[in-house]
C-alpha cells in the first residue's frame, strides 16, 4: 500500500499571508500543497493564476499539487508549468484533445493528473491511465471549498483500484473535497492515497493544522 500523503487546500487559507500559510503548512508536515485555480467559467467561482503561484513558489520547496479548473485549458499548460508547478491535474471536459494535453503537461516534465467530476466516469480515461501519475476524484462539485462529501463517488476509487492492480499500473490516486476526519478513513479504505483538504485542515480544532494534517493521515 502506498503511503499516506496529505494535500491541503490553500482555497481555506488566509489569503492575505499566502506565503506564510504555505510555510506554515510544510513545517506543519504537509506533503504537498493543493492549489486551486479556478476562471468563472469552467467553475462558478474565479481565483488565483500563474503571477500568484510564481510569487509563492518562491517562498516554500514543498510540492506545489495544481488543480486547474479552467477551459479551455490546453493553452494555459505552459504558463503554470513555468509558474512552478509540479503536478498539473485536468479535467477531460477542459480540453478538446485529452492525449494531446497530456503529452504537454509531460513534455514540460511535469506530473500529470486528470481529474473527475462526481458525474463523469472512469470509462472516460480508460485507456489514458497508462500515460498519467494521477487521478483527482472530485467527491463534490468543483468551485468551492466547505461542501459535503459525496461517498458515491468512492465506487469509482474500488473501480480504478482494480484495473490498476490488473493492468499493474501505478498512479495516485487523491479525492478532493468535503473530507473530514469521519470520511477520510473511507477515502483511504477504497483505495485513495491522496488527500486534498481545505476546511478541515484550516478550520477544525481551532485551525490546529500539524494536529489535523496528522488525524487525517493516520485515520
Ligand atoms: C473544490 C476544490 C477543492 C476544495 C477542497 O473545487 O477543488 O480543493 O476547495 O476544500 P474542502 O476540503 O473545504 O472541501
Ligand atoms: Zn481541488
């Protein structure tokens, strides 16, 4: 079994000290850090781009976990690639050419992930799993931090799980949204190896984040 790693969501840190929450996340034993990056148009809901995550890149070594929620997103590759990040992760629907999307991400070395929306399925990247280290299953509606998990989602975990063990294939597998410290164990029991969190990690236990980082991890 892989071992398990913990991505916290910068979307529930104080936008206003980024630079600090992200060092604050590493010390606190943070793997990676999930950056969210959102246009209004892919996603109700607009955030942050490359300028942002180069001025943050340079404040911590931690692996920057970049989720772009954006369409078109072929374009863009390049620019959060040279922004620093390190894993690139989107969605089939963003792209009109998913195989030519991912010879991108991976010729600029990068990790590729794809992510899944609660109603897209796996036949969707059946035959891409050879050619990517992640998969995001998304367990609410991207856009916004804070919503509830969506457990029929974990069926789709159970499902890559096995054609990862017959095909001897070897991605992440990360669930991002709504878990807490009462669905993580779940998470990680269908076979995730990669948890996205932001609310629970900022805001339970009076924003303890060293303490939540390890409940989660050790559910
Ligand atoms: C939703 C984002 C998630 C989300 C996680 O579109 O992709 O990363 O912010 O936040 P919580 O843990 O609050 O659901
Ligand atoms: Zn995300």
């Amino acid at each position: 079994m892989k071992k398990i790693q913990i991505s916290p969501s910068i979307l529930s840190a104080d936008f206003s000290q980024l630079g600090n929450e992200i060092r604050r996340l590493e010390d606190a034993g943070a793997d990676m850090i999930h950056v969210d990056v959102m246009d209004g148009h892919f996603v109700p809901n607009l955030t942050i781009g490359p300028p942002v995550i180069s001025a943050l890149k340079k404040q911590s070594s931690i692996i920057f976990d970049v989720h772009l929620m954006i369409s078109p997103v072929h374009k863009y590759i390049q620019a959060y690639s040279d922004a620093g990040a390190d894993i690139i992760t989107i969605h089939p629907e963003a792209t009109k050419d998913l195989d030519l999307s991912i010879s991108e991400i991976k010729r600029l070395n990068k990790k590729v992930g794809i992510s899944l929306n609660p109603e897209t399925k796996v036949d969707v990247i059946i035959n891409h799993l050879n050619k990517i280290d992640l998969v995001l299953i998304m367990s609410v509606n991207p856009g916004f931090g804070g919503q509830k998990f969506m457990p029929e989602v974990l069926d789709k975990i159970k499902r890559l799980k096995e054609v990862q063990e017959k095909q001897r294939l070897d991605f992440d597998i990360e669930i991002d949204g709504g878990i807490n410290f009462d669905n993580s164990k779940k998470a990680i029991e269908a076979g995730a190896n990669i948890l996205v969190s932001g609310t629970t990690i900022f805001k339970s236990n009076d924003g303890d984040i060293k303490k939540n980082i390890e409940l989660l991890r050790s559910r």
